[in-house]
C-alpha cells in the first residue's frame, strides 16, 4: 500500500498534484491501495482513487486533523462536481457553511468514476464488480490511511454521495461527527430507481456492440434509452419548458443520446450496477453521529410519498429532514447540485 499522510507530503511518495488560485490551496492526486479486495472476493492489484483537497488541514489539541470535511459526488459526476458554481460559490466562499478559510475539504473521485480505477482503464468487463460497500471501505481507507485523519467534522453526499453517507454513517459509527445525505434514501434500491437503471443495465448488455464488455469501438445502441434517466432525474415542469414542441422535444431527446455516447458503456454498466444491493436499513441503528437527511418534494427518483425516510429516520438517534419545496426553479433530483436551495439548512446544522 502507498501511504500519504497529508497533502504536502504527496511529492515524496512520486504523486504530482495541480494548484489553482480560484480557490485555496487546491491540490489534486492519487491513493493507492495495494492488492484491494473487494467484497466480491475479487482482488485488484491495485486500487487508484483519484482525489482534490482543497483549504488547509489544521491540527488540534491531540494532534490530529480537526478540520477535515469529507465530499462525495453523485453518479453522473466526479470530484470536479463540487468544484463547479452552483456548488462551489455558494458552499466555500467566506462565511459560507463549508468556508474553504476554515475547513479542509476531501473530494474523491468514486471507484469507477473519473480518474478513480473503472473499468475503461483497460481491465474492461474483466474489472472487479464493486458495490458501494466497497465504495466506502476504499474511501474510509483513503481518508484515515491516505491523508491520515482519523475522523472527519462532516460528510456530505449528493446522491449515489447521499447513499454512500448513510453507508459510511453506518459502518464507521465513530468516522464521521456529522451526517448529512442529500438527495437520497435510507431504505434499499427498489422500485422506480432500481428500474429506470435496470432498463440501462440491460439495454447495455444486450447491445450488440457491447461484445461481452470486449468491444473495440463504443457500442451505441444502448443509448438511445438511455434519455430514460434523465426523463426521470429532472422536474418534469423544466423538461417541458425545454421541450414545449414535438420538434423541440426530439431535439431534445437527441441531445440526451449525444450525451450518453460521449461515455464509455463498462464504465457507466458499473456504476449502475454498484448500488444495485444497496440497503442501509440494517445499520441505520449504528449511527452515532447527529445526521441531517436533506430531500426535495419533486425528485422522483426519491419521491416522498413511499415514506421511506421516516421509517428510516426514526432508527437513527437524533436524526432529523428537511423536505425541500418545490419552486419555480426546481429542478428535481438535480436540486442537489443547487446548493442555494438547502445550504441554510447546512449552515444551521454545522454551527450548532
């Protein structure tokens, strides 16, 4: 295993990282883990999480890293997520909930995501199948053994994040000192998320040019339902202003499929795949740390309705919700990259 226990030690272990003064002391690298075994059994010699750092880690007391924030992107992006306005603006800026003056920020790249280990790095469908267990074992690992912080002040996860956080809330009872899930539900991947994804997963493997995951050029059959996702995603009320016409909404469909055949078909089969056992229920009653589930009343693929949260919050010892409204703006599930629509509520948890 490479060991790293703090972003300016990364030039010993031979790792290179970029600086950018857009924001403080914004550092990108990798971890890697030796001979990673996932829960599958399967072994990868080695296992890359690519990672951002951004802010400065501050010691306290004890000696140990007390600033430390842990930031987990959703599926259809990358550490770089957080980077972008709608987030970044309204979360590091002075005086903001996660003020990148006081706080050290950890962004990693999930397993199969960016310039993480995935399967288009060569292994192709032979590459391990990992589950978000795995997920949050390696990012657990990459943490307290890559950056040396044994316990984080918060973790905050955007969807496939939010799944993750309840994961690692549960797993890493004492890990984290605060919880807050965003866009995501404490109950097993069922229903219309699991479908609208069973219909990519299996529109991909029944591809032609998918060849068994051994294809030599992107099969693109696949994509032409893969518009699915986003029909599900986004506030019904945005995609009709995008598409008020028969004309605009081909247009609009054929975008999405241009969209989809700019990726790599093992890359986003795995992705899906990895929260297909997904159910934090069993270790909702582990958790220690207060936890703020944040939600909005249009995202469909979390629609509030089933209640699924409260029967998942009432495991959890001091746990609370916020639902937010829907508005004129909203944009379903895709509120959670919006961070001007809930970080009041962040603000309000992290400063009690």
């Amino acid at each position: 295993m490479t060991w790293i226990y703090c972003a300016q030690h990364l030039h010993s272990f031979g790792m290179t990282f970029t600086m950018t003064d857009s924001y403080p002391n914004l550092r990108e690298s990798d971890f890697i883990v030796k001979d990673f075994r996932f829960l599958s059994g399967q072994v990868l010699p080695e296992l890359r999480q690519h990672f951002i750092t951004l802010g400065t880690p501050q010691k306290d007391a004890a000696g140990e890293i007390g600033n430390a924030v842990l930031l987990i992107h959703n599926t259809s992006g990358t550490s770089k997520t957080w980077l972008e306005p709608a987030l970044a603006d309204e979360l590091y800026a002075p005086g903001a909930p996660l003020d990148a003056a006081k706080h050290y920020l950890i962004i990693p790249d999930v397993i199969g995501f960016g310039q993480s280990s995935k399967p288009s790095d060569g292994l192709r469908a032979r590459f391990p199948n990992f589950r978000l267990h795995d997920i949050a074992v390696a990012q657990h690992r990459l943490v307290t053994e890559g950056l040396g912080v044994p316990r984080v002040k918060l973790i905050v996860g955007l969807s496939l994040g939010g799944m993750l956080t309840w994961l690692i809330g549960g797993m890493y009872p004492d890990f984290a000192e605060r919880l807050v899930p965003i866009a995501s539900q404490p109950g097993p991947m069922s229903g219309r998320n699991w479908v609208q994804r069973r219909i990519s997963v299996d529109a991909i493997r029944h591809d032609p040019g998918w060849n068994n995951g051994d294809y030599v050029k992107q099969p693109t059959q696949w994509t032409i339902s893969a518009p699915i996702s986003a029909l599900m995603t986004q506030s019904v009320a945005r995609i009709q202003e995008m598409a008020p016409t028969r004309e605009k909404a081909d247009a609009l469909y054929r975008q999405f499929v241009e969209r989809a055949q700019k990726g790599d078909a093992n890359d986003r089969l795995y992705q899906i795949e990895a929260v297909m056992d997904y159910d934090p229920a069993p270790l909702l009653g582990h958790i220690k740390a207060p936890l703020l589930a944040i939600n909005f009343a249009d995202d469909e693929i979390n629609p509030p309705q089933l209640g699924v949260m409260e029967q998942g919050i009432a495991r959890v010892p001091g746990a609370r919700h916020v639902l937010v409204p829907a508005g004129p703006q909203s944009q379903g599930h895709y509120n959670a990259m919006r961070a001007v629509l809930w970080k009041q509520h962040l603000a309000a948890f992290v400063e009690e």
